[in-house]
C-alpha cells in the first residue's frame, strides 16, 4: 500500500534522511521507532508532502505521490496526524471534527463521518461543545485522530500519539489505534515508546541517522537484544 524508497531529505546543511526504505501492507500497523532526531518525523513530514525530499520516491496505492501537494494526497486517503496534537483551541470539539471534513463536498457524508466518531469515542462525544484547548492531554489525541478519521483515511501516519501521556492514558489511546486498524485503516506509527507501539504493531523499523537499521516482525523486535536496550529501557 505505502512504499518508501530510498527517500533523502535535506534541511539546509542537516542530511535527515538517508536513502530511507520501508513498507506498509494494507492492513497493517508498522511500527517506526528511533530515537530523537533519528528522522521519524521527517519521514512522515515527506510521505505527507509537508517536506520535499531532495531524492528517493514515495509510492501510494501503486501511485507515485512523491512532490504531490499535501491537500492532494491526504484526498487519496493518506491522512497525517501531526506531532503535537495540533487541534484548534478555541474551536469547539465538534468543530474541530467538522475541519476534518473540508476535502469532502457532501456534508451529509462528513455529519455521518462525525457520527462514527463519536460512536467509536463517546469521550468526545460527550464533550462536543467544549473548546479543543480545555481537553485533556488524552482527550485532545483523541480529537486529533477522530478529525483524522473525518477525512476517510486509508493510511493514518500517526506522530507520538502517547507522548505527554499518562501510562493509562497511552494504553487507551493503543487500543484505540488497533480497534481503527481492525475496521480496516492501514497504521504508519511513529513512536518513542517502543513498549506501547510494539504491543499493537504487526511490524517495526528501527531507524537511525535517517537510516532503516532494523526491521522485522513486531514480536521479534520486542526479543531483539539491540531494541531491547536502546528502546525498551534494557528489561
Ligand atoms: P524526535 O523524536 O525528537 O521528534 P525525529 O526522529 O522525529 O526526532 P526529526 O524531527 O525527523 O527526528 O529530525 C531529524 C533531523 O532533522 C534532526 O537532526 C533535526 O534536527 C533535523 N531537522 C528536523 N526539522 C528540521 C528543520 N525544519 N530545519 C532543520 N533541521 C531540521
């Protein structure tokens, strides 16, 4: 479904990525763990076409989308969910949802879309009157993933959803990115909580130096001397 090939990404002087490969099936959750500025944000930054890479491809659905504009490609179903959260704060929950649906022209579709969510999330659903800013830290990744969602996404490139999180708070935020993915949606997660994102992960990437140096299935990583030292805090 989503094929990294030999991706580069220059800022100015600062070479992020290194002929960066990687894959995502459809159906998958692919783990992307590295530690900080290994280039994880980067490499979601170029698939989204928020950043331009200086070489390499990105293929989408067997269409190269690499150099396409950011509006372009989330319309193909490749949907960003950007470190940070980045909801508005002083728009309300619901619209904030609504914001998901811009690309759509049938506002029936997007009130239909806005229903799941809050069936899938009764948290915001509860909560749609009340302004984005006032959420909690939990609250708002999950309004950041459900305006994703609004979108109609095929592939969700997910940012650190846990980070800033209380353990209890992550593991919930877990189960709702595996529940997204057993309805069908395709998952890129990048992570610094390798723990988290290797319990709900069929694959993983470790990258280093804007490089894959590492990969295999989710439960060999979470065997693998080296992961288990640099990323899951040696137990
Ligand atoms: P973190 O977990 O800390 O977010 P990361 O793995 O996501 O790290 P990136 O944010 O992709 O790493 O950064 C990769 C490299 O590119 C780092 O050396 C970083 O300093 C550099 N970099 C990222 N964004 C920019 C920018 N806008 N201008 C210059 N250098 C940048």
């Amino acid at each position: 479904m989503l094929e990294i090939d030999g991706l580069d990404v220059h800022y100015g002087g600062v070479h992020a990525l290194r002929g960066l490969s990687l894959t995502v099936a459809e159906g998958e959750i692919v783990a992307l763990l590295g530690n900080n500025g290994a280039g994880k944000t980067t490499t979601l930054a170029a698939v989204s076409g928020l950043v331009r890479p200086s070489g390499g491809r990105v293929v989408f659905d067997g269409r190269e989308v690499t150099r396409e504009k950011p509006h372009r490609i989330t319309a193909r179903g490749l949907v960003h969910v950007p470190e940070g959260r980045r909801i508005f704060s002083t728009l309300t929950v619901h619209e904030n949802l609504q914001l998901g649906g811009y690309l759509l022209r049938d506002r029936a579709e997007t009130r239909g879309r806005i229903d799941r969510v809050y069936e899938l999330l009764p948290r915001l659903a509860e909560r749609r009157a009340q302004q984005g800013g006032t959420l909690s830290g939990g609250e708002q990744q999950m309004l950041a993933i459900g305006r994703a969602l609004v979108t109609g996404p095929r592939l969700l490139l997910l940012d650190e959803p846990s980070m800033g999180l209380a353990p209890l708070v992550v593991a919930s935020i877990m189960e709702l990115i595996a529940g997204i993915n057993a309805e069908g949606t395709s998952v890129l997660l990048v992570e610094q909580n390798a723990t988290a994102a290797l319990k709900i992960a069929h694959r993983g990437y470790v990258i280093e130096n804007g490089a894959c140096v590492l990969d295999g299935p989710a439960a060999e990583l979470r065997q693998d001397a080296r992961v288990v030292e640099a990323y899951l805090g040696g137990v």
